[in-house]
C-alpha cells in the first residue's frame, strides 16, 4: 500500500465547515491524521456565498463562491458538501460523483430524498458516499450499521434523532411549562427556527428515519410512506400524566421489522417508561437504540448537532473516503431487498394515552367507555382530572390497532359532552 | 469490484463459536451476507478439543480436532480464533497471518499482551487483524475508534468494561447487600467464575483499557504500567454512603490524557455521580463513553458478553475482512506515537472518598484532621457513623494528589485509635 496525496474540496463554510476547515489546517492535527493508510491530506478550496466576509484562519487563495467549479474540479479527490437542501447541493454531488471523486455529505433531506439514487451514482462511478453526520451528529450510527452491524439481522431501530424537540420535551417535562412557552425560549435560544415546523412536526425526524431505514433492514421503501406525528399539540397536562405514571414523552423515531417481509417506518412522540435507556437522553442530545437477532440492544448517545461534533463526523468520512482512495477501492452502498414492503401505522397496534376534554356531568363516562367497548378498545386505566369546566378523563389502553383507535376517536368527536381529543399518544414498553 | 468466494475457518466452538457457526450456516442469514462486496462466504472447517461430541446443526465433514492445521491451510482465507488465552492462540493466529490469511479474534488477554505485535504482522503480510469482540461484546467501540472517530482527538475514554463487577456492584447496591453474599450468588448464576479473581481485582478491565488505550490515543505503551485496583474491599457500609451522597460505585476503566503527551491508563472502582450516564448501567451491560476535541461525549452502551452478542461483532468482523480481501486490501493498524508516555498515578489528583474505622472516643478527630493537614489534604466534608466498637469516620476529600492521599493512609496506619481504613475511593466529578 502506497501513501498518496489526497485533495480536498469543502463547499459551504458556516458553523460545521469552518469547524472542518480549521481541523484540516491545524498543523498538529494535520500531521495525525496522515498515515501510510492515509495519505497527505490537503484543502485545495473552500467555496462560500460571499467571497468578501472575513473568515479569520481561511487563507484568502483557497476561497472561491464557484461551487459548481470546485466540485467539477478535476484535481478535487473528496468534495465535502456542506450546504445542505436539495438544490444546488444534489447539483454539487452529482458532479463530483459523475467524474469519480468521492462525496462526504451532512445532508439529510437530500439523503432522505435521493440517498438510493445518489448511493447508486457513486458505485457506478467508483466513488464513496459518506454521510456520518446526517444522522445524529458525531455518533458514530451510520458507520455502525454498514460495517460492525452488517452481520446482524436488526429487527428495531429507535432513536431520538432531533436535538430540538428533545431540547423542548425535556424543558417541558423538567419545569411543568407549556409548549409555547418552551418553543419561544427555545426560538430565544438558537435551539429552534424561526419556523419551526420541520422540527417540530417531525420532518427532520422522518428524514432521518428513512436514512436508518435503508440501512439497518435494506429497504429502497420511499420516504413519503412514513407515517409522520410531531410534537405541536403536546400539552403540559399530558407531561405532567406522563410523568405521574412514572413516564417521560418524547419524540421518537422507529425503524421496525414486522413479520418476516413487513417495515414500519413512523416518528411519533411517545410516553417512555422512566427506566428505559431513552428517557434519561435529554436536552439537545440524540440517541439511537439497536436491537439485533443477536447484538441485543446497543445504545449510541451524544451531542445531535453543533458545528464541532457535526464537523468530527465529516472528517472521520473524509479520512475513510481518504484511505479507500488510497487503496484504489470504494465502500459498496447498502444491499437492497425489494421483498420488503411498508406496513401502514394503522395496521400496527399499541397501547395508547387517550386524554378526552369533557363535561362534567353524570353519565359521560359510560357513553366514553360504550365507544371504546364497540371497537373492541379495552381499558387499562381511567382517571377523572380537573373539574367542572377543566374536567378530563385520562385513558390508558390495552394493546389496541391503531385503525380501532382512530375510528374510537371519530365517534368520540360526535359525543355531546367530549368537548375535544386532548391527546392521544403512544406508550411505549420496558423493552421498548 | 468482482464478487468472489471466501473460506472462513473456526477455532473453538464454545458459545461464542456455536452461535458463530449456526449464523454462517444458517441459510436465510448466508443469502442476507453475501452481497457484491462480500462475495460469496463459506465455513470449511471448525476446530475443537473433542471432536467425539455431538454438535447439533454442524455437519461432521467440518469438524477437526487439529487447530493448528485449520490456521495453516493454505485454502482458508479468514481463520476466526474463539479458543481465548494466551498460548496456543498466538501461535495459530501468528501461523494465519504469516500466510497472508486474515484473522478475526475475541481474546482481549492477547490482544492486550501482544496486540501491537500482531497488528504489525498482519499489516507486514497484508492481512487483516480485527477484534470487535475483545472489548464490550457487539459494542460497536473498536470500529468506532478506528474508523469513524479517526479524524478525533480523543482526550478520554472511561468506560465500564467487566459485566462481572458490575453485576455484583449493581445488586449490592440495589440490595443492600455485602460483597461476599453476591459474589456467591454471581458464582451459582454463572456469572462469575469459581476463581473470581481476573474480574473482581480488575485484571480483565485492565486488558481492555490496554486495548482502548492503543487505538484511542495511540499509544504502545505496556499493559503492566496500567493501574490496577479490584471490588473485593468494598463494603455494603460505602455502597451505603455512596447511595446517600447521590453516588454508586463503579469499577471503571480510565483512558485519559494528561498535558500533551501524558496518559494516564487506570482502572479502579469509583463514585459516580448519580446524574452520569454511567451510573446507570447496571447488571451485565458494558457502556463506554468517549469524549474527545470536537466530538463532544458519546456514549456506547449494550451487552458486553454472552455468546449471542460476541458472535455478532465477530461476524461483522468476518464480513469486514471479506470485503477487504475482495478489494485486495487490508486495514492498516493504528498509528503509534512514540512520544507519549505513561502517568503514574501516584502523580493524578481526586477528590477521595476514606472511611476510617476508629475507636469511639474524644480526640480521635483532631488526631486524623492533623494528619490530613499534614499532608496538605483539604477535608470537603466528614461524617461520624456507627457507634462505640462500629464507629467510623468518613471523609470526601476536595482534589488531592493521589500521592499525597498514599502518604497520608500511611500515617493513619500508625494512629492507635484508627483500627482500620475500610475504604479509600475515587470520586468522579459530574462531566466525568
């Protein structure tokens, strides 16, 4: 094996490229991170929207704002994409990809959306595709399911997968404060966008869900099929149930065998029992839970986002896409097996929180539990919470089919005296 | 990349390897391994002591009782070692590389012994050396550290890493009970061995930090200058004072670095925060947690023994060596700098927790103060528990140099009123 020069093409510079950009010019680092398997590394360009802003350790020559030239640049071994979004970044990609360089990527939506494609792209030309830090940010998921997890036949993936829902649940659940209370500090804060929708109704979580998909079981299912619940209408009532019952709620995303050929792919929140291993993960944190036929379960834990561990990740893909290239070879995409097909939410079953605003009058809890009885619902737990006008009836379900759940609360909506469905949330188990 | 056909050959066939051999018989399973990077996988042979046995499921045409002969087969292109120890392993793993087979191993005695000097072999003859399973069972921790943490700076790694010692520290805590009581019950349950002591005196925890400690910092430094300290001195009485001042105690193993080329490499029991992610790892599980320069603290967390869990970091072993030797490359071995060296820890501060069993009567405090005093050791808080002839002291310490902790349990030794010193242990702080 012979060491050789690898280059290095890094489009966008915000938080996580200057991060790398850095790592890749401390000289000290620069010269651990050469080896025979290696090579020498170097940062031939850095290619920004403004060529003008000053961007203090970023020699002026290696800048340029001509992405599309970087990455078509054919002296550029490694093109970094760092912009994130569908276009130009998948422009980008493609280019690179088409004259053989290797890709390293922190994009989720655009994996989410054309991952089989782009994957397929690579191999055909010879070139990696790495994307580390578009899943829970420095940990190390993605490389866990392609390489040391490849023997095994994983049956659950379970994950908190967005730092700002979980930033919002943890606050909400550590403090009794109410969501929007929450989501302001959190806006406040740099924890949530302006817009927070692709955030807090789950988008992100579902991207990533469909990333772990492909994956840990194989599948080329589309993105569109997942089923999508986000965490707008929890209320601080509901934490505060969750939390009587010796649960927490959080956001979760799930990536799960059914039968021998069946997936389900949703993100969801969900009350999580106290001790499980998710529902000490707090804060900004991210998490992934694996269970295998035979590694039983593996918990991955850290910092989901940040310009510094994202940028951790990006270089360690930099690194392998290095010494691939060295060793004239390139990671082969994940195997696909079309035998496996989507399991629709609706056909899956649960035990579920249902929390129902009412009237407070004799006789609404027997036309509540009739409903519940007709579709075959039973009841685990009742509680009767606040008065008069703030009265609430709290049910906790026996395992029951979603699709028997969702007609339970369409006849629940034409009862006179159920004001409004508070909530109606996942449980999850022990084992989870 | 053409497909091609690799032979694996199985030395030992305990649990470890029975579960090994059913995976890669097991048809469903052989089809879901074999893809285009793989090649096609073949067992054809399995080495053990008494090939009169009866094996379920492993045809008999397979079986050899000459291991040596297996390793030295010219037609076996990844020999898979499982019999543990030092010798003969070393010599069929020395005999598999110096013909340019790879070799995937779970015996972390050697690989902490003689690890360095097989990576060096196998890189010589091109093969590849792989050994997921010697630390923290299907714990993903090895292929983290070389792979995708290789772009890191890794300041520390802390991790529990015996599942033996954390089983008994977890039931003593959760039942109050005293040391001798649980390792007899670890010992019916199989759990510990007859002969406890390479797990309770922390000389199998030790082996691993030699591991971690070599990929994580590179170092080649030597297993011996590890610091070694066991479980079998702690009472239920400091379990007891942990659980009051919001700690448990651990047994773990530190990888840490100290100034620019110190390292320190230690195990020793511990009282952890409550709040730590570690503190929560209770019963058999492993958990490592990694902090490096930008990745920021992560946390791997699963079963770190059992046949199921080992078989499948060796499987994925398997398969990562198969893909290599489709490529015609191999994993090069960490890279080592010889600049770093070892730190003693008779050279590190803590905070300490000392409980002193002393005779009840006035004066005693004064006369131990002043030793603490003496020793410029500075007292964060005292407690007197028990009475009369069960009477003691117990002191958390603020930060002191563990030397200067040595010299001052010495002097206490020779206070006629101290009868004893029932416990001197670490305390962690929160962040570890």
């Amino acid at each position: 094996m012979t060491s050789s020069h690898v280059r290095i093409g890094v489009i966008g510079a915000g938080f996580v490229g200057s991060a790398l950009v850095a790592a890749l010019l401390e000289e000290e680092r620069h010269v651990a991170l050469v080896d025979a398997a290696t090579g020498t590394i170097e940062l031939v360009g850095v290619a920004v929207r403004d060529i003008t802003k000053p961007r203090p350790g970023v020699p002026v020559e290696l800048l340029t704002d001509d992405a599309l030239s970087l990455a078509a640049r054919e002296d550029v071994d490694i093109v970094v994409e760092l912009v994130g979004g569908i276009e130009p970044a998948k422009t980008y990609i493609e280019t690179a990809l088409r004259r053989g360089a290797s890709v390293v990527t922190a994009n989720k939506a655009l994996m989410a959306a054309h991952g089989t494609a782009l994957a397929a792209l690579a191999h055909e030309h010879g070139a990696d595709l790495h994307y580390e830090a578009a899943v829970a940010g420095a940990i190390p998921i993605i490389a866990a399911l392609r390489s040391s997890l490849a023997g095994e036949k994983i049956t659950r993936v379970l994950g908190i997968v967005n730092g700002t829902t979980n930033f919002i649940l943890s606050k909400m659940t550590m403090e009794g404060l109410d969501y929007g209370v929450v989501l302001a500090e959190a806006q406040a804060l740099g924890y949530a966008e302006a817009d927070p929708t692709a955030d807090v109704e789950g988008f992100d979580a579902a991207a990533k869900v469909q990333i772990l998909s492909s994956l840990a079981i194989g599948t080329s299912l589309q993105g569109e099929e997942i089923s999508r619940e986000g965490i707008s209408a929890i209320r601080a009532l509901d934490v505060d149930f969750a939390r009587r019952y010796g649960y927490v709620i959080k956001l979760i995303g799930v990536v799960e065998r059914v039968g021998e050929w069946g997936v389900s792919r949703r993100t969801h929140p969900a009350l999580v029992p106290a001790s499980h291993p998710l529902a000490s993960v707090n804060g900004a944190l991210n998490a992934v839970f694996v269970e295998g036929q035979n590694a039983g379960p593996l918990v991955f834990m850290g910092p989901g986002a940040g310009g510094q561990p994202t940028a951790s990740a990006v270089l360690g893909n930099v690194l392998h896409a290095a010494r691939n290239r060295n060793a004239g070879r390139h990671d082969v995409p994940f195997t696909v097996d079309d035998r496996l097909h989507n399991v629709d939410i609706a056909d899956l079953s649960s035990v579920f929180y249902i929390s129902l605003d009412v009237v407070d009058e004799p006789g609404v809890l027997a036309q509540v539990a009739s409903v519940f009885a007709h579709h075959h619902v039973s009841i685990q737990s009742m509680e009767q919470a606040g008065l008069a006008s703030d009265a609430r009836l709290n049910f906790v379900t026996h395992e029951a089919k979603t699709s028997d759940i969702d007609a339970t609360l369409t006849d629940l909506r034409g009862i006179a005296a159920v004001e409004s469905i508070g909530a109606c949330l996942r449980v999850i188990g022990g084992a989870a």
